[in-house]
C-alpha cells in the first residue's frame, strides 16, 4: 500500500493542475489515508523513548497538500510531496520534531529544529557554545552516525553569528540556521514491510539531538 503513495506523488508530478487533480480525488484520498496510517503508527513508536508527541495525532503532524501561490512565481496548485512533522504541538509547533517526507527519489526521515526564529536560534546557538564538548559527542555517536552525516548543512550563514567570539574554535557549529540531522530513504525502503519499523529506529537515534535542542530551548 505505501507504494501507491509514491505512485500518486509521480503522477501529480506530470499533472500539477486542478482538473487532473480532481478527476483523481480518489487517488489523493487513498495516498494520504495510507500516509496517516503511517504516522499514526510511528507516534507511538517514537513516545517510547519521547513523551513529547505522547499525545499528538496524524492529522494535526500533516501538512496540506495544496501550494501557498501567492508570492511564488511557480504557480502550481500543489505539492509534489506529502509530509509530516511529529512533535507536541503538530505541524505549527516550532520546537524539536520529527519529520517524515514522502517524494519520489527524494523522501527522507529527518529530526531537529527547522526554521528556529531569532530567539529560538540564538538559545541554540548558546547551548552549543557552553556545551560544545556534549553535542559534538551527540553528532558522533555510533547510532546516528549509522543513518546521518551530521547537522545538515542548508541555508548555512557565511559569517560568524554576532554575541559569539570568531576565534571560537567550534564556529562553523554556530553558523547553522536550522538544527537538523536527517537519513535518505529509496523508493524501495518504503515500501517494505519493514519500513515503520525502521522509521522507529532512526528516529530513536535521532533522539538525543532533539534533547539537546529541547533544553536549549526550554532554559
């Protein structure tokens, strides 16, 4: 079932219009049944070792499917991927999570702290800076380096962060706008009947970098 989840997402690639989209609501309905069924699944399986999302449902972790045109010179009605953010809140939380996205040759499962705003980023940053020595070692831990390469690096800022010292030998640590670490996963892996398990695991790995920035942020 969850390949028909991709399947969809391929064919909305090729027909991002409303009247395709309509004359297949009943495909739009069947993909993003199976992707609540999937984070339904997963929740639990994370508040094991979270409490955080204890009480969090699918529908309020997914986001729509329909584009925000307004200010975009793409006009296409809607996105080509479905996701989820996993954390107390839902999806308008903007604390530690979560995330799993669903798109042909680009899914990936992904945790962290994405798009803090200035005040958020700055007790980040802070929490790195008096606890460098902790984090790096969070980073380089055996289970998450087994599905991540570290902090991904996006949206990275060129120069130093201002209240920091430069000569700060750790400085790059600092130079991130968003916190995350995140796994690829293949078309295939979603489809396994292994796959929610896996989910579970990685997503265990993930943890301690999303309790690092739950304290950051808490303080």
């Amino acid at each position: 079932m969850k390949k028909l989840v991709l399947e969809f997402l391929a064919q909305l690639a090729e027909n991002n219009n409303r009247e395709w989209f309509q004359s297949h609501k009943k495909d739009y309905e069947e993909a993003k049944n199976e992707v609540m069924f999937i984070v339904n699944s997963i929740i639990p399986l994370i508040a094991k070792f979270d409490d955080y999302v204890k009480f969090v449902e699918a529908k309020d972790c997914m986001f729509r499917i329909f584009r925000d045109v307004r200010f975009s010179k793409d006009k296409s009605p809607y996105k080509i991927n479905m996701g989820a953010w996993i954390t107390r809140s839902g999806r308008k939380s903007p604390g530690p999570g979560y995330y799993i996205h669903f798109q042909p040759g680009g899914s990936f499962l992904a945790a962290g702290v994405y798009m803090p705003n200035p005040d958020q980023l700055k007790k980040i940053r802070k929490e790195i800076y008096y606890n460098v020595t902790e984090f790096k070692s969070i980073l380089n831990e055996k289970k998450l380096k087994k599905y991540s390469d570290g902090l991904t690096e996006i949206d990275k800022a060129k120069l130093p962060p201002k209240d920091f010292p430069k000569d700060f030998q750790e400085i790059e640590l600092l130079k991130h706008r968003h916190y995350t670490v995140s796994y690829p996963l293949r078309d295939e892996m979603i489809d396994s009947e292994h796959f929610i398990e896996l989910t579970g695991i990685v997503f265990r790995a993930m943890y301690p970098v999303n309790s690092f920035l739950k304290r950051a942020l808490e303080d």
